[in-house]
C-alpha cells in the first residue's frame, strides 16, 4: 500500500522559492513564468542542478500542460550549457521527489564526466550526495559556475 502524500510537510522548495528575491545566484540560477534551476546543495559534484516548478506540484502528472511543454526545453537547454560549462560527456536527468522536505516535485540533471568511475555511473552518482561539507561545492564555487551557466542559457 502506498502511503497518501503528505500536504503538511515542510517545502524546502516552496520555502525558496517564496524568498526568491533573496536568493543568491546558486538558487536562482535561470527561470521562467514556470521553472527555477539551482545548483544542488551538499554535493561534491560541481554543476548538479535541480530544475523545480515554481509552484508546489508533488507529481509529475499534476504539471501543467505549459509546465510539461517547457520541462522538456529547459532538461536540453541545461544539458547543453552543462556540456558547455563542464565539459561533461552526457547529462543524467532523474526524478524522484520522496524525500522528506523534497516531496516537491524537481528534476536533477547531472552532469556525468567521461572519465567518471563506473561504480559513480547511473545511480551511483547519487554517492556525490549528502558529503561532508569539505567535500561539497562551495557556495562561491557554486556561484561561479551559476554565473557562467546563465550566460550560456
């Protein structure tokens, strides 16, 4: 039996996005009418970005038809201006949306480099996730690569 969504949970993506104003350039990286990009937070992976609708959607056949027109333009937009900016072979683009305080519904997409090792390819990348704040990106970095992704889109 699948448990029933939980309406009362806290929205880290909602709770962002009503300050939107005062995001740094990490968390607002590009947007539009419909979607905001971000750069993951407690990753070791520079250039992971989460792309979110702007208004709490919990499920992807809740998206609009003009948020499901544009979802497929901005994974291919953002993938390129990865490939662009890192240099990354291919990008993952991965939606799950369970987690407690992320039920929000928010795609990852991945920058994946040629040279990384098979065990961090497809769902191993995941391992890049939740490190220890002297592995992460820094939010400077984080911030540099915002900037010059949103030159390129």
């Amino acid at each position: 039996m699948t448990p029933p969504d939980r309406t009362d949970e806290f929205c880290r993506t909602c709770a962002a996005e009503s300050r939107f104003a005062d995001l740094p350039p990490r968390e607002r990286i590009v947007h539009d009418a419909d979607w905001r990009v971000a750069h993951a937070y407690g990753t070791a992976l520079p250039g992971w970005l989460v792309l979110v609708p702007r208004r709490h959607v919990t499920a992807v056949h809740d998206l609009t038809d003009a948020e499901a027109a544009a979802l497929g333009i901005w994974q291919v937009a953002l993938s390129r201006a990865l490939r662009e900016v890192t240099g990354c072979a291919k990008t993952y683009v991965v939606q799950f949306a369970e987690a407690d305080g992320f039920r929000h519904v928010h795609f990852h997409i991945v920058p994946r480099a040629a040279d990384l090792p098979e065990a961090r390819r497809g769902v191993g990348v995941f391992a890049f996730l939740r490190r220890p704040e002297t592995e992460q990106v820094s939010a400077e970095h984080a911030d540099l690569l915002a900037h010059a992704l949103r030159a390129r889109l």
